[in-house]
C-alpha cells in the first residue's frame, strides 16, 4: 500500500536528481571557465578608459566573484617559416587565473614571469612545433614585431583556445599594440551563474557609460541556453506525469481503505463520533501514509541515483557527470508527496462526512 | 418515574422511486428503567422504530424525545455527544473493528467521549467482560473470537459508558439458544443493577419472556402493548 507511493517518489526523486545533476554539469564544464560578463569598449581603438574606477564601481555595484582585466589584440606568431593568427591575452595572472584556472592547465613549463615570455596552448605549440624555451616573432596589424620566449604550455580544454591565445603580460600586450595604460575588456565572474543577465544588466545601468558594451554569457549562448531550456521542459513534463501518478497511487491507495473503512464510521458514528473526527481519520491516515511513503521514496530513490553512478562511472576515467543531491528538490519532491496524500484523503473524509450509520446497519 | 424514551405520533416514509411508509402515526413511551421487547413480522417497521428512537434516522413527521430533550431538530453534532453518552447499541451483527482486541473495542466509546483511557474505565471494561462471562478472550483480537464472544463483546461495549438507554435490534439473532439465554440474564442483571432502560427488538418469543412488557407492531403500527 504505501509501496506504490513510494516507488513513484523514488522514481520522482531519481529522474530530477539525475537531469538536475547532468545539467549543472553541463553548464558548468561549458560555462565554469570562462567570464560569465564582459565588458568591452564600443569605440574605434577598442580600449576602455579609465578602467580602474570601474573595477572599483563594479565591485561596489553587485556581489561579483572576481573581476579581471584584460589588454588583446590579433596578431601574427610566427617560428620560422610558419605563421599563424593568434589573439593575444595580456592577464594579470593571478586574477585571470582565478577564472580561467589558467595555473592547473599549465602541463609543461611554467607561467609567465618576465614581460617576454609567453604561455602558448596545446594546439598552437603543435602547429609551430614550440616547447618551453622556444623563441617566437609576434607581428601585430600595426606592424611592430615583438619577440617571446615560451615559458609554458597549457591546455584550457577547448580547442579555440589552444589554438589562438597567446597568454602573456598585461603590460607586454599593451606595449604590442599601443593600449598605453588602457585595457580592452574587463571580465567578470558572478556566484549564481544563471544570474549572469541580471547582474549585467544592473552594471550597466550604473556604469552608464555609451563608450562600453556589457555582454553576458547568456547572450553568448543562447543554443546552449535554448538546449538547457529543452531539457528543463522535458524534465518539468516528467516530474508533473510523476506527480500525477504519485498522486493518483495515494488516492487510489486510500479509496480501497475507504471502502474498507465506510462500515467502521458508521458504527462509529452510531457510537458518537462527530463528522469532523470520523473526517479527520481519513485525512491522518492519508498524511500517514505519504508521510512512510515519501520517506520510504525517497531513500529508494537516492540509493538507485547512487547505484545509477558507481555502475556508470568506469575505473580509471572521469565519472560521466558529478552528483549533485539538490536538498530544495527533495524537500519540494517531499512536501508535493505529503501534500497530494492529505489533498487525496480529503475525497473520502468529505464523503464520510456524507455517511449515516443506518446505511451501514441497513447493509447487513 | 417519567419517561425516558417517547415517539408522538411518529410517521416515517422512506423516498425513492416508489415512497414506502413504514410508520404511521406511532405513539409509544418508555419508562426509566424499563426493559421492554419489540416484537412483530419482518418488514413491519420494527428497524425503523428503533432507529428513529436511537437518533440514527429521523421521523418523516413527529417528535422525538430523548431524555426529556426533543431531538429529531437537534443538530448532528449534539446528537453524536447524546448518542455517545446516553444511548448504546447492539445489533445483529456486531461491527467489532478486526484490527483491535476486544477490550479495545469495547473501550471505543469511551474514546470518544473523553479521548483517553484510565483505570476506573479499565476496570469497568473487566468487570463487564466477567459479566458477560467472556474475560478470558478480552484480549483476542476482534476476529480471533467466536460469533457469541464477538456479540457479548459488541454488548460490552454499548455499555462502557454506564448509557441510560440500550437499544438492541436482535441482538441474538446469530447465537444458540444456550447463549441466547445467557445474554438474557445479563440483560437483566444490566437493567436491575445499573437501572439501564433496555428496549429489544426480537423475533424470538424466549427474549420476549425475559422483558417486562412486549410491544407489537404489524405494518407499521402498533398492534398490541402488553
Ligand atoms: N432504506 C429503505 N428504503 C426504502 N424502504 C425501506 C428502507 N428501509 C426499510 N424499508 C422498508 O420499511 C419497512 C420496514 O422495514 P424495517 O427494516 O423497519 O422492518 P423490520 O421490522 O426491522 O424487519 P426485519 O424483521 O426483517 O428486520 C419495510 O417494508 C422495508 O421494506
Ligand atoms: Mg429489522
């Protein structure tokens, strides 16, 4: 009897962990390292005036997570005869790390110290076949050449990347191209991600300034927003068949106890019972048995998302998606159970409400 | 000594398809402390009659007292506390609910009325069970019992709050005769030791012997009063 609810509980609570958890993972390894704003400049040269008093605003404005800024340009590298079109990233390390976790993707070499060396990706070293140590001629659009040395090789994971920056100095980057003490975008993180468009849009409400554009990742990645949104639907669209099938197990459950029951409140009722009690033993045990149902479900429902990830997760590799147990969704999943039991038991309490004794005396 | 039961004039017509009278203009009266049969062919309203005395039917047309309070216009919650408190039950059947020990369910009652159980109670439940000569299964589960220990439980029962009135509607009608005899006596004892009113519907004349006064009803009116 309480079996049927709390299976459709676990099941409830097994699906939405698991589309829950795929989704935090997928946002966060397309989404975890990279800014979720930024803001560039809107005119001719590209440079953002007076930059520091913004990253000051901008820190005072919203609760931000890191605010970093950044001096790139397009240019040439070339070794030998080779050349290829990079971006160059000229980053205060430490603060650019804190969002890309440039430090963790370095796999050989070392970061950048002196204003001539460089970090080159994964895929770019291989192009122009650079190791640590290697020299290479960077030629901007404005014609100067600057030469670097390779202090370290990183791999941030996506290919883009690997191929095209070139990750160095703020001050060697703006020296290639002329930026003088200007930057040209500052990137910003923010603690609840897909707030990303909220926080963007206050800043630029305060920041008011028509020489800056503020972009947010949201923006950015509408496929993969659109992508999100699907799996959402389709999520919510489960969860509510679940629900009704939770909540049609809980009645149907308590309608056979009714009809067990109807002869006993009558007899109860011909020894005194009051309407209201007789009504309130169906609602208490409606709410007893959601409550050892939901219960029931939900520890079913987390051992088989457990069960789900040690069988899927392969020795050696990474694990296909990292858990998450949301505790708000189980207490949703939790209270909607208890709710729909006492909403269901309130059909046959009204009913016996209804019932006359000489109806159950008369049956015999 | 007044009245403690009185029907004036008392019609009852059950609606439906076809409308069935099964009362007609009944007069009748029970003395405190009187034990009476009712007595009379089926069909001919006895049922009726006695359900409308116990507050669980109303009259078509007519008064009913209880007590001296009029209550065919009283308010079901109010009926429920009279009900509780002044009048028990026996039927032919003994609705014992299966998932409790006798002692239990003849405590249900009383449950209801203060919502706890003590001592006083408890040993009034005993010495009914000794009463009825049924201690030793008091605490069999319901089912677990024969059909005259499951009705002198349900007789326990209709008496663990010392009501005024007992209405029984062949309360023997599935026992032997031995038993039957049995529960006679304890009626009787019931009614002289507690001054409890009984009145008994029956088909069985040997019942009828052990009360002090018969009624007979024929199609829905009283015949004879003896
Ligand atoms: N719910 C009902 N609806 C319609 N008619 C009813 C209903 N209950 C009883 N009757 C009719 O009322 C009349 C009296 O019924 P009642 O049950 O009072 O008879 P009784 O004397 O108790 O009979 P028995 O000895 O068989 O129990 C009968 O004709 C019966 O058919
Ligand atoms: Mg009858």
């Amino acid at each position: 009897m309480v079996a049927g609810i709390g299976i459709a509980i676990s099941v409830q609570i097994f699906v939405g962990l698991l589309i829950n958890s795929l989704q935090q993972s997928l946002v966060d390894s397309t989404m975890g390292r990279s800014p979720h704003i930024t803001i560039t400049s809107s005119v001719d040269d590209v440079t953002i005036r007076r930059w520091e008093n913004m990253v000051d605003d901008i820190e005072k404005i919203a609760p931000v997570e890191v605010v970093s800024v950044s001096a790139s340009g397009n240019a040439f590298a070339r070794r030998g005869s080779t050349s290829k079109p990079v971006l160059v990233r000229g980053f205060d390390f430490e603060t650019a790390d804190r969002i890309y976790n440039i430090s963790d993707s370095i796999y050989k070499g070392s970061p950048y110290q002196l204003r001539s060396e460089v970090i080159v990706g994964k895929d770019l070293s291989e192009e122009l076949e650079l190791d640590i140590g290697d020299r290479l001629t960077v030629s901007t659009p404005g014609g100067t050449d600057s030469a670097l040395t390779v202090s370290g090789l990183y791999d941030l994971g996506a290919s883009s990347i690997n191929k095209t920056w070139l990750i160095t100095k703020l001050e060697t980057a703006r020296k290639m191209f002329g930026f003088g003490s200007r930057v040209t975008s500052i990137e910003v993180t923010v603690s609840d991600l897909f707030r990303a468009d909220i926080v963007a849009n206050k800043l630029e409400k305060a920041l008011d300034n028509n020489n800056i554009k503020v972009e947010n990742w949201k923006e950015q990645n509408q496929q993969l927003l659109r992508g999100l949104e699907g799996q959402r639907i389709s999520s919510a669209i489960i969860q509510a068949i679940i629900l009704v099938s939770v909540i049609v197990a809980i009645s149907s459950v308590l309608s056979i106890s009714v009809l067990q029951k109807t002869r006993h409140i009558g007899i109860l009722k011909a020894m005194g019972i009051k309407d209201r009690d007789a009504g309130l033993i169906f609602l208490y045990q409606g709410f007893l048995i959601g409550l050892v149902g939901s219960l029931l479900g939900i520890a079913l429902g987390l051992s088989l998302v457990y069960a789900f990830v040690a069988l899927t997760t392969v020795e050696g590799q990474p694990p296909l998606f990292e858990l998450r147990i949301q505790y708000d969704f189980i207490l949703r999943s939790w209270l909607i159970a208890l709710f729909s039991a006492i909403l269901a038991a309130i059909v046959p309490a009204r009913n016996s409400l209804k019932l006359s004794p000489v109806d159950v005396i008369r049956e015999r | 000594m007044g009245s403690i039961i009185e029907l004036r004039n008392v019609d009852k017509t059950y609606a439906g398809a076809i409308d069935a009278q099964a009362l007609f203009g009944v007069d009748l009266s029970f003395e405190e402390g009187s034990c009476s049969s009712i007595m009379g062919e089926s069909g001919s309203g006895k049922s009726t009659l006695l359900n409308i005395m116990g507050t669980l039917d109303v009259p078509t047309r007519g008064e009913v007292f209880i007590n001296g309070q009029r209550t065919d216009t009283m308010g079901k919650n109010r009926l429920a506390e009279l009900r509780n408190e002044t009048i028990g039950f026996v039927f032919q059947y003994h609705y014992l609910l299966p998932e409790f020990t006798a002692i239990e369910n003849a405590l249900i009652p009383y449950l209801i009325k203060s919502g706890k159980v003590d001592k006083e109670i408890l040993e009034r439940a005993e010495d009914l069970f000794d009463m009825m000569g049924i201690s030793n299964v008091k605490n069999n589960a319901a089912a677990r019992m024969s059909g005259g220990q499951q009705q002198r439980t349900a007789i326990v029962r209709a008496l663990i709050n010392n009501p005024r009135i007992l209405l029984a509607d062949e309360p023997t009608g599935n026992l032997d005769s031995r038993i039957t005899e049995r529960v006679c006596k304890n009626f009787r004892e019931i009614n002289e030791r507690f001054g409890t009113t009984f009145v008994v519907v029956t088909h069985n004349s040997e019942v009828a012997k052990h009360t002090d006064r018969v009624v007979k009803i024929q199609d829905g009116r009283i015949e004879a009063d003896i």
